[in-house]
C-alpha cells in the first residue's frame, strides 16, 4: 500500500477515528482532533466507512476517463492510413479529424515519421506509368468499441461484446499514390460497389479514368 506523501493519517488511525465516533460515543470534532484532522476530512472517512469501505485507504487521483480521448476505432483507422504511408494532413482530411489530433494519435502509437525504406533491399518498382492503369482497392476490419475499455480505465475485468465493426476502404492508384479512403458499416458488396462508385468519381474529378482494379478479397 502506498500512502499519499502529504497523508497525516494512515488507513488504521483513519478506522480508529470512525470506531470512537461509532462504537465510543466520541464527537466527531474530538475524534478529528485526536487524529490531526480538520472536521471535514475526518466527516469525508467517516462516510466512506459507512458507505462500506472498510479498509479506507488512499484512492488515487488519476481521472477514470480522459476528457476527449479519441476513440480506439478511431486510433486504428489513423494508424491503418498511416502505414499506406498517408500524410497527417491527408488522414486528417479522409476521416474528417483536426490534424492537430492525428499528430497526436500518430505521436503516441510511434508513427510521427514514417520509416525510411531498407537501404541494404534492392528497390522493387513495378508502378504503372499512366494514371489509372491500375487502381489497387483494399479493406480493413475495425472493431467497434461502444465504451471505454482497458486501456483508458485499467479494468480487465469487463469486456464490451456485440459491438461489432467497421470497414476502412481503400482505394490507391498505381501511379501517382493518389488514395481515396472512407469508413463504413459493412463489406458488402452493395456497400463495396457504391464505395467504388465514389472512388471512381474522385479520380475522375482528378482527370485519372481507372483501367484496372487490384485486389486481394
């Protein structure tokens, strides 16, 4: 048990205080006396050992929850972009975030820059030369998280289920790198076309006409 460095009292004078004042008839401004406490401290353990705490030792201060902490959905999709080598603004941009929070999102899983290629691998360039020719598509299962779990509260010993997934579709072309990306409800293939619908619309606004679709589903 770790105590706090400015404690003046530890948890078994803390359950002597509520004994006098429960079980020995003392008043509570003469139990926090003899205890070195304001009257308002000692009000605050004697609640806590009504309420049931027994043990009555110090919580710590650390917030259960942080205040706007992007979502661990949210975080994957981030980091799913960043490894297709898309810039903070870019993700920033296709999820709809402020970039401010992807550099944050990025600094914390490790990725603030992108890792340089193997200098020691021969490079293997197999790109078309001509926008369009070939349009590679790909998606990412993300699981749905409808609460906060572990890893902002510390509790392992609840889990969320049912909550289900999401679906990050990426389209990249061969040639220029240009990427279009959304996250949706499902993989269907209703959903999937009309996915492709759109990304072809972009690229058309971009002047590329797609040729070619590789991919691996």
């Amino acid at each position: 048990m770790t105590l706090h460095q400015n404690a003046r009292t530890c948890p078994a004078s803390r359950r002597l205080l509520c004994r006098r004042v429960e079980q020995e008839g003392w008043t509570l401004r003469a139990a926090a006396e003899a205890a070195g406490l304001s009257e308002r401290r000692a009000r605050e353990w004697l609640r806590r050992h009504r309420a049931g705490d027994r043990e009555l030792c110090d919580r710590p201060s650390v917030a259960h929850q942080i205040a706007g902490r992007t979502p661990p959905e949210v975080e994957e999709a981030i980091c799913a972009l960043r490894e297709l080598r898309f810039s903070g603004a870019r993700i920033a941009a296709v999820l709809g975030l402020p970039e401010r929070t992807v550099r944050a999102v990025l600094a914390r899983a490790g990725l603030s820059r992108l890792a340089a290629p193997d200098a020691g691998e021969p490079a293997r360039r197999y790109e078309r030369p001509t926008p369009g020719e070939l349009v590679h598509i790909d998606v990412k299962k993300l699981g749905r998280i409808e609460r906060p779990g572990h890893r902002v509260h510390g509790d392992r010993t609840t889990r969320a289920r049912g909550a289900g997934w999401e679906f990050l579709h990426v389209c990249v072309d061969d040639c220029t790198r240009l990427a279009y990306a959304e996250v949706l409800a499902d993989e269907r293939t209703d959903t999937f076309c009309a996915f492709l619908e759109r990304a072809r619309a972009h690229f058309a606004a971009l002047g590329i006409g797609i040729r070619r679709l590789m991919t691996d589903g």
